[in-house]
C-alpha cells in the first residue's frame, strides 16, 4: 500500500509518518519511507543507529534524477532517451518497475536504513537552488518513482508529504492508496484537511482519493470536540501526548516497543485502514496519463522541444502482485 502523511506544518505527520514506518518495520512488514518534505525531518523522526553516531541519511533523490530516469526508462520504445523523462512520466511496456524491497541501481544510490526502516529522500534546498529553483522539481523525483512502483500485499511505501496542499502542483496526490490528513486542535490544522479533500473532489471531478483526518495533540475531550465541528467528520484515531514522542524530540531514540499501547493501538488503526483501501490499478494508470498528458501541454512540450505525450502507452496497466516479494 502506498500511503501519503499530510497536514499543516507542525501538526506532527511527520512524527506519526515515522512511528507507522518504525511500527510496520517491528512487525516484520517491507516498507519503504520516503521523505518529500521541504523541510527534511524524517531522518531524524527515525531516530540515529543505537551506537549513537548521527543518523545516515540518504543522498537526495534530486541529485540523482539522471540515473533514476535511465534505469526506470528501460527499453521503452515509447521513451527515446532519459533526458525526455519529465517527473509525470508514467510507465509503459519495457519500462523498468520497482519493488518495495529488493536492490536495484536506484536503491543502491539513494536509499539507506535508518532506524530499521529503508528511508529515500528528496533532498534540501542547496545553496546553487535558492532563488531560482522551485521545489516541486525536487519532489518530482517522488512522483516519477511512485509511477513506476509497484508493492505486493503486506507491503507499505510511507511518505511524509510537504506541508499543506503543495502536492496539488502536480499529480502526485493521486500516487496515493490512502492519504492521512493529520490535523491538530486549531482552526488552521482543521482548515488543511477541508481544502485538501476540497481539491481532491475538485469541483463534479473525483479523483477517487481517499483521504482520513487524522487527530494529533489531542489533550482533553474539548480538543476531540473541536476537531469534530470543524473537521465536519469524525476523526479516523485521535493521538494524545506521547513521552516516547517527546523523548525523540529531545533526541533520545527509544525501541518501537517502548511506545505507549495506546499511540500503538492508534497505528493499527492507520494499518487497518490503508489495508482496506481500494486499489484500482486501471485507475492508477489512467491518472498517471492523464496528469502527464497536462504538464506536457502546460510545459514540459516546450521544454523537451518535442510532443511527450506520445510517451503514454495507452494499453499500459500498472501491475497488482499478488505475492510480496519473497
């Protein structure tokens, strides 16, 4: 299952993206987490290596892209060269596909283990980016991996998004199996999950996402109150304090185990529900063209001096395993 945390900065998705990584990685579960949020904190959620030494985060995806596309292009014949690859590039026959777990070239640059759990990551800003990058094309690496990835069942990609509704700037919020929206008790945490699903639907259109809010820093009854009228709907799960979560704030990495019963009961609660999330891989493929079919004509033609468009296999489905990898 591909799963998306999402939330107003500072409403703890980050925190929570880390403990169901953490939590799914204890219980035997491949994950893959990745981090596609401006401000890279995954890393540091996931905790340092138990010798205490800083923790090994991965080389950015963005540093990577030209090796990404290359090994992801394959031989299809639909794609005449990686420098063609755009970040909505879906895939098509001869594309190469990855699996949660596994080693490919793209792993082997990007990925390492962090905390027990395989963690990918977008990359900061550097110093060459600021003023004239944006940071979708970081992200976009994200959604070039998402399109071309495919998980059995019992197998879970977990990512922590940017804040607020900034995956709208692409197709990337329909990469998703299920997106949680992580609100805290504020005017402004609730506003994120109501604009979010309001894009989602945008207008007659669904696009079929499915998204839960998702309580956070819920302290008394008032809270859970509060995010009820303003959410509009009942929360999935409510998280209260945790101390196994202040004390990884003071950078004191404790064992999955020592998490409170009730933070972990809430977990499996977010498992429960992205396990019985729809998975239409007809769907998913039609989005993928569809979206790529859009930044081709808005931009991406004139930037490759050529139609990319024709880079869509229309026969093309997204494979659905009905095995994990062994």
């Amino acid at each position: 299952m591909k799963i998306a945390f999402v939330g107003k900065g500072g409403s703890g998705k980050t925190t929570l993206a880390a403990l169901l990584a953490r939590h799914l990685a204890a219980r035997g579960r491949p994950v893959l987490a990745i981090d596609a949020d401006i401000n890279q904190h995954l890393a540091a959620a996931l905790g340092r290596p138990q010798e205490g030494g800083q923790a090994d985060e991965p080389p950015p995806l963005g540093g990577h892209l030209d090796l990404i596309k290359e090994y992801l292009r394959g031989d299809n014949p639909r794609i005449a060269s990686a420098a063609e690859m755009v970040k909505t590039t879906p895939p098509g026959r001869g594309s190469r596909l990855l699996r949660v777990t596994g080693d490919n070239p793209v792993y082997a640059a990007c990925v390492r283990e962090i905390g027990g759990v395989r963690l990918a990551a977008t990359g900061p800003f550097q110093s060459d980016d600021l003023g004239v990058a944006c940071y979708h094309s970081k992200v976009g690496a994200v959604e070039l991996l998402l399109n071309h990835l495919v998980d059995g069942p019992g197998e879970y990609v977990v990512v922590d998004m940017t804040a607020g509704a900034d995956s709208f700037a692409s197709g990337l919020f329909t990469r998703f199996d299920v997106t949680f929206c992580v609100s805290e008790p504020t005017v402004r945490g609730a506003s994120v999950y109501r604009q979010y699903v309001g894009y989602a639907r945008e207008g007659a259109r669904d696009y079929g996402v499915t998204v839960h809010p998702v309580a956070n820093k819920v302290t008394e009854p008032a809270d859970l109150d509060f995010l009820r009228a303003a959410l509009g709907t009942e929360p999935l799960v409510a998280f209260g304090m945790s101390g196994f979560v202040r004390a990884a704030e003071r950078a004191e990495t404790r064992p999955i185990e020592h998490l409170e019963r009730a933070t972990r009961d809430g977990l499996d609660v977010l498992i429960a529900a992205a396990d019985a999330a729809p998975r239409d891989p007809a769907r998913y493929s039609r989005l993928a063209a569809e979206f790529h079919a859009r930044n081709a004509t808005a931009w991406a033609n004139d930037r490759a001096g050529t139609d990319l468009t024709t880079q869509i296999d229309p026969d093309f489905v997204i494979p659905i395993l009905e095995e994990a990898c062994p």
